[in-house]
C-alpha cells in the first residue's frame, strides 16, 4: 500500500464513525418536509480536503439561502473543522504515545493496540513534508516492537524495519528526529536477534545504538538511547565474550541511570538494565560487590515498580536471578528461600499468553534446581524439571535462548537422575544435551558449558547402565569442553577436573593427568591479582576438589613426585600469591638491587591496592583498573628478574626436587581422599626417592565425609548445656573417630616411616600433615587408640605439626633480615567481648602469663587498633578470646575483641598486617584452624592469617575449644617454652611445647578428647 493510499485509508476511517449523522439528517429532514439532498451532500463535507469541503459548503448554502435550512451545511462544515483538528497527525501521536505510557503502566493488551492504532493514523495522515513524519515512523515502529513482544507477530517487525529505515533515508545529518528513529530501529533489530539468533545482526544493533547516542538529543531522551546502547553491548558480549564490551556495556548502563532525571517513571526500568549488567560483570570477575550493587538494585526495581505494570513480573524474576549467584557466593539458605518465592510470584503474574512465558519457567527451574542440589531440598529436583521442560517446550524452535533452556534441561535432569535414580531422566538429559549443542551456535561462549553439563549426564547414565560408551563420550565431551578457549575459566577449569575423574574410572590415568594439568595451567586467570583478597578467595572455591583429582591422577600414571608438585600448584592459590609478595628476596637483592627496589615498591602499590573497605575517593571499577594495571606489571617485570642467569625460576611453582628441602627436619605427609581409596605422599629429604605412596584403602571420601560430619556433631554436642549421658556419649564418638583415622590413614603412614614405637632416648622425631580436601577437619595429629592405654597413637610416636601446603613452611623457615632479639611478648585478653558469653579463663590466662618470665605487656579488653599498633613490636603474641569461624565468608572468621561488632579483627584486617618480628602466635580461642569444604583447599582461616603475616609459628584450634581446659593447655605450653620458667621463651620451640601440653592433658583426661585434640601447630 503506497503512503497516499494509506493516507485515503485513514481519513475514510476517521470518518466511518459519523457516516451515520447526514444519513439520519436526511430522513429527518424529508420527515419534516426539507430538501433531503442537503444533508446527504455534506457527506463531501466529511470526506473531501478542506479546500473542497468550504467549496461544496458555499454551494449548499446558495441553495438554501432564505430558508431555515442553510444551517445544516454550516454546522456539517464546523463538525469538519472540528474533527480535523482532533485528527491532526501530532494531537494523534500524542494521543497514542500516552496510550503506549499507560501500556507500559498497566501491561494491559488494549492499551497497546489504541496506541498502535493511533501512532499508525499519525503516520499515515501525515503528509511526505511534514516536518515530525520521521518521528511519528519511529514512534510508531517502538509501538510494532511491542506488540510483537505481546503477541509474537513476527510480520510486524518487518514492517517496523522498513519504516526506520526509510525515515532515516529521508532525514540529514543531525537532524534532532534521527535519534528516535535511530533508537527505533536498535529496538527492532535486538527483537529481530532475538527471533532468528542471526549474529550479523549484532554488530549493526551496536553501531545503529552508538549512532544514536551521538546523534543531537535532549537532556530526558539520554537515559533511552544510553541505555540501547548498553543493553546492545551486552548482547555482543554474550556472542563474544569480550571483556572490553562487557566493560563499556556496564559504563554506558551506569550512564543512563545517572542521566535519569530525579522521578522520572523509568528510572527503576534503568536500574533494572544495570542490575542485568552488573549480574554479567559478576560472572566474569567475582567480584562481591558487584553482585552485592546488583541485588540492592534488583530490590529498589521490586520495590519501585508498580503492581500489574509491564515489567512487574520481569523485575522479581530477574532479582531472584541475582539471588541465587549470592547464594553460590555466600551458601546463605534464606537468599535461596527469598528466590524461590521471587520466581514462583513471577510466574504466576505472568499472563499466560505472554510471548516469552518460557523465561519465567526458566527461572523458577533453575532457582529450585539449586535449592534442589545446595539448599538441602532434594524433592524440589522434579519441580525443577517440569518447569524447566515447559521452559524449552514453549519457546520457539529459532528463539537465540533455546539452547540455554535445552541446556539448563540437560542439568536439572541429570541432578534430578543423582537424586531419584530413574533411569528415563538420564535418558532425557542426554537428549536435551545433545540438542542443545546442535541448536547453538558454533562461536557461542556458552558451548563449553553445554559441553561440560553434556559430559557429566553421559557419566550419570554410565553410572546405571555400565555401557563403555557412555563412559568414553564423556571423556571426550568433557576433555572438549575443558579445551574450549572461548568458555569461561571456572567452565573449563570444572570440565578439565571432571574429564580428568572419568578417565580415571576409565582406567586411563595419562589421559586424567593431561586433564588435570590443563586446570592447573589455567588457575593463576580463576584468581587474578586484578580481584580483591576477598574475591580472590571466593573465585579460588571454583577449583574445589581439583588438588586430589590430580594427585590421583599422578600417582596413578606413576608419577608421585608429580603429583606433589600438582597438589601445590592447586591448594592455597590465593595465599602462595601472598607468599610471592612477602618473599624472601636476599638473592635478588645480591644480583639487582635495583629490580629488587623495584619489585619492593610494586608490592606496597598491590598491597595498598588490596585495601578493603574501597576508600572514599575511588569507584570500584577505577580500583580495578588500578589492579589490571598493577597486575600487567608484575608480570612484566617477573619476566625481566626471570631473564638475568640464576633467576629463571624465580617465583615459579617450586619442583619437588627443591621442595624436598623442606623436609629435612621431618618428612611431610600429604593427605589426600578420593572416591575409591586414599592415599598419602609423604615427602623425605631422601633425593633419590623423595616421594613415598601409601595407599590408604579405608580412606574413601564417603569415608571421610561421614566421620567428618559425626566429628562436627560430637564435638558440638560435647560443648553444649544438656544432659551429661549425651555429652560422654560424644565424647566415646569422638575416641571412636580417632581409632578409625589411626587406622585408616596415620598407622600406615607412620609405619611407612618405621615409627612403630616410643620415642627412643627421649628423641621425638617430628611429622609435617599436610592434609588435602575434606581431610583437614581431620585431626591426624591426635589418631589413635587412646581408650586402650596403650601407644598405638599419633601423639606417643611423633611430635605432629601441621603446614597448608610445603611453600607455606618454606615461607615460615625463610631468613629474616637483622640480628635475633630476646623475644617479648603481647598478650590480649578479653573475656567480655559484646554479644559473645563471657570467658573468666581469659582473664586467668592472662594473669599466669604474667607471672611466667615472659614480660609480657598485656592488653585487657582492648579493640583493633590498639591490638593492631601493638602486634609489630612483639616477637610472640598470644590471644586469649572468643573465635568465630565464618563457614560462608572465611574471610570474614574472626578474634572478638572489644569494639569487634565496629572493627572486626577478621581474616582480611589480619592479613593486611606485615609483621617482621613475628615468631609465635598462640590463638587460644575457638575454631581458629575451621573453615568450609569449599574453602578446604585453600586454607583461609584466622591460623592461617598470622602466618601469612609474619608468624612462624602458629598454635590454633580445629573446633571450639573449653574455657578452662584452655587455660590449662596455655600453662603446660608456656611452662615447656620457658623450660619451667628458667629461660626466657624459645619461639621456635612451639611444636614440642604444644605437643607436650596436650600429651599431659590427655594422659590426664584421656576420655575428653575434645578438650586437648583440638589444639594444632602450624609451621616449623
């Protein structure tokens, strides 16, 4: 239809209402004896140009003239007049524009059709001058946009196109309408994206949104056109997976929102967009407090958005989106439970004929799929399926996320298959698997995943029917995903893991170690130095499990020395890194002090740029900027120190060759736990066999796991007010667990290193545990038979330190510069912290210190900065307070000191200390050496803290240790460091101290171990 056909159309339309008025004008007139002609002429009237309509008018009244009938072609002329101005093209646009508003307020379907209605008369009877004809095009093609959005009518969107475009064809350079037919046909293609999932399209969305924002616009057009663009960089991103996209994306998206004016009805639409971009950002950095910025967003778009508008199903269901990242993030249950409500109100305020319903089954199964798998609510995994299976049943066949709703499928089934063993669900989620691949696009960043999640279904139906090909699918499925260069780090780190577990059920242990070597190669980019120490710590749990895979994979390709080598390379990412900061730098300083120089001051800028909280004066993306630039440097001047002879190994992960030398003084046993059996590496200075395996057969992870779970119930009930009966019945649980460790994994090692006896001649040999995954929580130290009376225990044959992993003890033994003080000591003691139960046996504790030749100076109750300022000028430090071990945010495990609910002395405060002078830490509080699984690995506990700091060695607890037990502990310690108060203390003699003390209070309460296994040393 040509534009003058449709301008003719609509004028006859406009008009079709009130045909009826000179019809009925003439049957009144011929009743009442009146020319009948005279009304029906003024039909003309209606129809014809003004021009025509005055010239008809003045012939009907020369006709009538002289009668009482010239009136009728007068009125008809001023209802003409009348009508003509209602139905001028800018009062009609007007008219549907707050039509469209009132859409996008009620999200009722009529709304949109009276707007589109009236937008399309605008155009249509605007004439090709007319100055706003452009506008009216692009307002009117917004208009299709929605309506297609409403009712899928994908006709529309062509017709929508064709209008932008000839708009903009028509309008010059600069001419101020260009923007809102620029912002029209971004708006058209991102739906044309999403309809055909056509890549091409990508590029041209960004560059008509890029043309837009620079286009002349007013001040209240800038948050629409901002916002295009960032929502357009975003979808380039999801293609790309461009880390320089993504960031302009969340720039541009942080511009629009500050571009709002104070009010404005779309503000919290605005939020809603960065809310989107921050939940991506997070993805790719981990970083808190994006995520955290996101969810206060989503909160003020729930809260701010009117009930039963356009978006006020939208908004909830993407916040409880961003709930469920928080909830991976932190493991805090009530995020999850606010997210499952969240998504099921979603759905139910989504009307049912909605074009995108899928999205919202999408949420709600994925949302329960996690309460499912981590929120402890098994019977939620097939709530989860249905809906996630109506989610790909309903979205169309060429929609951009199909493969993302097949996918999600393919995942919920296979965790709903772990959960109820049916077999049709495997069965399923390989199908959807599968289809998922072959409807995705080859260049999509997402492959890997679906790969991955591919891989691990073709497991779980391996694991029912036993079907080698099964099994060998999933090698190659999960070893192609770990190889997908464009899949994310965590992706590809979880694929190379899980690849590396199937081969070795496989058998195929050279395959598994290649698998688990390519993870390894790629942790130093899971915790970059560009995050924070928090963020780092967190994105560190994405290689959770990934220490003892390798190490199973080494010692079953026959490689242990390898394997050791691997298991340092996966455990304490994130405190290595520290290491590397505070390292021993005597040999570089001997051959370039400058470069030494150098790299002192580029630590203090990385340090300093650690600080948290964010100071006042920066934004968190100019911190990060700070750190990425911070970081290229390191990197560039590692490889010059590299380049000088002698140093090319400099800060490299150390070989087992070199870190054989730690264990001159004792060997060091690496504990580890896998899915069949365990196994120890115990490293000995011995350079022609510095590697001895032990299998550990009993020791199997469900072995562990279930002894770790009635450890942390026993020593709970043990500690809490309730009848004596159940308190001596945890303690019997307890001695019951210890036989089993001794059994299962201490015996054989000690045996191994032919400690099968007492010590002779008073010559305690020495035992470093370094325990992997889930067997930290274990106390190898105190294994044995206890009950019996006998020897046939840990703490009768060896003096037993512990160390997170061998470069930790290298760090503990390393030089310090300048002559050896006599030592002096601090003491802090608070018995009384706010909000905590008091402690009388600090206050004792205190108080024998004193009276030991130590000189301590002793602080009574004090707060942070007190305890903070003191720290650097004692060689020992001893803390006689309440701990609190954080199992969500370790970072965030605790001393309670005085003003702790202000200033916490946390994990972060503590490691942002250097402490030179450094020797002895004793922590007498509770669970200072506990963390969560997921953190297992990398060691990030407050006992860790104090030697990163500086402490060579440190005294800690595994769980919540008696008040006045402790005070007894500390007495025995302190008596053996100052050989029963006749020197002055010896730091470096904590191990035997410690190892004394507790021995004296189990010969004394051989039938309480919770009281005296708890306690642990760490360091030399």
């Amino acid at each position: 239809m040509s534009d003058s056909d449709e301008r003719l159309e609509i004028r006859i339309g406009c008009t079709s209402g009130v045909l009826w008025v000179p019809i009925l004008s003439a049957l009144v007139t011929v009743l009442l004896g009146g020319p009948w002609w005279a009304p029906l002429s003024c039909l003309a009237v209606l129809v014809m140009g003004y021009a025509w309509a005055i010239l008809v008018t003045g012939v009907l009244v020369y006709f009538t003239w002289g009668t009482s009938w010239v009136a009728v072609p007068l009125v008809f002329l001023a209802g003409s007049t009348l009508q003509r101005i209602w139905y001028q093209p800018w009062r009609v646009r007007q008219r549907g524009m707050r039509w469209f508003a009132a859409y996008l307020r009620t999200n009722r379907r009529a709304h949109l059709r009276r707007a589109v209605k009236a937008l399309r008369r605008a155009l249509a009877s605007a004439s090709p001058q007319d100055p706003n004809r452009a506008m009216f095009a692009g307002n009117y093609a917004s208009a299709l946009v929605a309506l297609h959005g409403r009712e899928d009518m994908p006709q529309v969107l062509d017709q929508a196109e064709r209008l932008c475009r000839q708009a903009l064809a028509a309008l010059p350079a600069g001419h101020p309408h260009r923007v809102t037919c620029l912002s029209s046909l971004s708006g058209v293609l991102q739906a044309r994206y999403a309809r055909d999932n056509d890549r091409t399209l990508l590029e041209e969305i960004v560059h008509v949104s890029r043309e837009a924002v620079a286009a002349p616009h007013d001040d209240d057009e800038a948050p629409a056109v901002l916002s295009n663009l960032g929502g357009a960089l975003l979808l380039l991103y999801e293609r790309t997976a461009s880390a320089e996209t993504l960031q302009e994306g969340l720039r541009v998206s942080r511009e629009a929102l500050a571009a709002a004016q104070p009010g404005s009805p779309y503000t919290y639409g605005l939020r809603g967009n960065l809310n989107s971009a921050l939940l991506v950002a997070y993805s790719v950095d981990m970083e808190l407090a994006a995520l955290e910025e996101a969810v206060q967003l989503g909160r003020q778009v729930v809260a701010a958005t009117p009930p039963g508008s356009l978006m006020a199903d939208s908004f909830p269901a993407n916040l409880a989106n961003t709930l469920v990242v928080l909830f991976e993030r932190t493991r805090r249950t009530e995020l999850l439970d606010e997210a499952v409500e969240l998504a099921h109100d979603a759905l139910a305020e989504c009307p049912p004929d909605h074009p995108e319903r899928d999205a919202f089954f999408s949420t709600l199964g994925r949302v329960l799929l996690m309460a499912a798998e981590f929120g402890d609510r098994p019977d939620l995994a097939d709530e989860a399926v249905a809906a996630l299976r109506e989610a790909a049943t309903i979205i169309p066949a060429r929609h951009v996320k199909r493969a993302d709703r097949l996918d999600d499928l393919c995942a919920a089934l296979t965790t709903s298959f772990t959960v109820h063993r049916r077999p049709d669900d495997v069965t399923e989620a390989v199908r959807a698997g599968r289809e998922s691949l072959s409807v995705a696009p080859h260049d999509d960043p997402g492959r890997g995943l679906r790969l991955a999640r591919l891989g691990r279904a073709l497991e779980a139906r391996y694991d029912h029917n036993g079907d080698p090909a099964d099994l060998a699918e999933s090698c190659r499925t999960l070893a192609t995903a770990a190889e997908t260069t464009s899949a994310p780090v965590t992706v590809r780190v979880e694929a190379a893991r899980r690849a590396a577990e199937v081969h070795i059920r496989a058998q195929d242990h050279r395959a598994a170690l290649a698998m688990a070597e390519l993870a390894v190669e790629q942790i130093p980019r899971v915790a970059p130095r560009r995050l924070g120490f928090d963020d780092r710590v967190q994105s560190a749990t994405g290689m959770t499990g990934l220490a003892a895979t390798a190490a199973e994979a080494a010692i079953g390709a026959g490689e242990p020395g390898r394997a050791v080598e691997l298991l340092e390379q996966a455990r304490g990412v994130v405190l290595n890194g520290m290491f590397d900061l505070r390292g021993d730098l005597t040999e570089l300083r001997s051959r370039d002090p400058g470069l030494a120089g150098e790299l002192d001051d580029l630590v203090r800028a990385i340090e300093r740029a650690d600080e948290t909280p964010l100071p006042a004066d920066r934004s968190r993306e100019a911190l990060s900027e700070l750190r990425t630039r911070l970081n290229r440097q390191w990197d560039e001047l590692l490889a010059r120190i590299r380049a000088h002879d002698g140093l090319g190994d400099f800060l490299l992960p150390p070989p087992v060759g070199r870190l054989r030398e730690q264990a001159t003084e004792g060997p060091i046993a690496c504990v580890t736990t896998h899915r069949t059996h365990g196994s120890a590496l115990i490293v000995t200075d011995d350079p022609t066999s510095p590697v001895i395996v032990v299998d550990l057969p009993q020791l199997t992870r469900e072995a562990v796991d279930e002894r770790v779970a009635a450890l942390q119930h026993a020593h709970r009930v043990a500690t809490e007010p309730g009848a004596a009966t159940r308190r001596r019945q945890a303690q019997q649980d307890v001695l019951r667990i210890l036989e089993w460790l001794w059994d299962a994994a201490a015996a054989p090692v000690l045996t191994a290193l032919d400690i099968t006896g007492l010590p002779a001649d008073g010559q305690w040999p020495r035992i470093w545990w370094c325990p992997v995954g889930p067997c930290v929580f274990l106390p190898l130290h105190a294994a044995g038979r206890h009950a019996d009376g006998g020897h046939d225990t840990v703490i009768d044959r060896v003096i037993s330190s512990y160390t997170t992993t061998i470069r930790a003890l290298a760090h503990a033994r390393r030089s310090r510069p300048g002559p050896r003080r006599r030592p002096s000591a601090l003491v802090v003691s608070v018995p009384d912290a706010p909000g905590a139960a008091r402690l009388p046996g600090a206050t004792a504790e205190a108080e024998l210190l004193g009276r030991l030749p130590l000189a301590p100076k002793i602080l009574h109750s004090p707060g942070r900065t007190a305890v903070t300022d003191a720290l650097p000028h004692h060689e020992i430090a001893h803390f006689a307070c309440h701990g609190v071990a954080d199992t969500h945010v370790p970072t965030d495990s605790r001393l309670l000191l005085k003003d702790h609910l202000d200033q916490p002395l946390t994990v972060s405060a503590i490691g942002r200390l250097r402490l030179d002078r450094g020797e002895l830490a004793y922590l007498s509080a509770c669970s200072t050496t506990d963390t969560s699984e997921r953190h297992a690995d990398e060691a990030v506990h407050v006992t860790a803290a104090f030697q990163l700091v500086g402490y060579r060695s440190v005294v800690g607890t595994l769980w919540p240790v008696n008040d006045r037990a402790a005070a007894t502990i500390a007495e025995n310690f302190y008596t053996n460091l100052t050989r029963a108060g006749s020197t002055v203390p010896d730091p470096t003699a904590g191990a035997p101290a410690l190892h004394h003390a507790v021995h004296a209070h189990r010969a004394r309460y051989p039938g309480l171990p919770t009281q005296w296994a708890s306690y642990i040393h760490h360091g030399p």
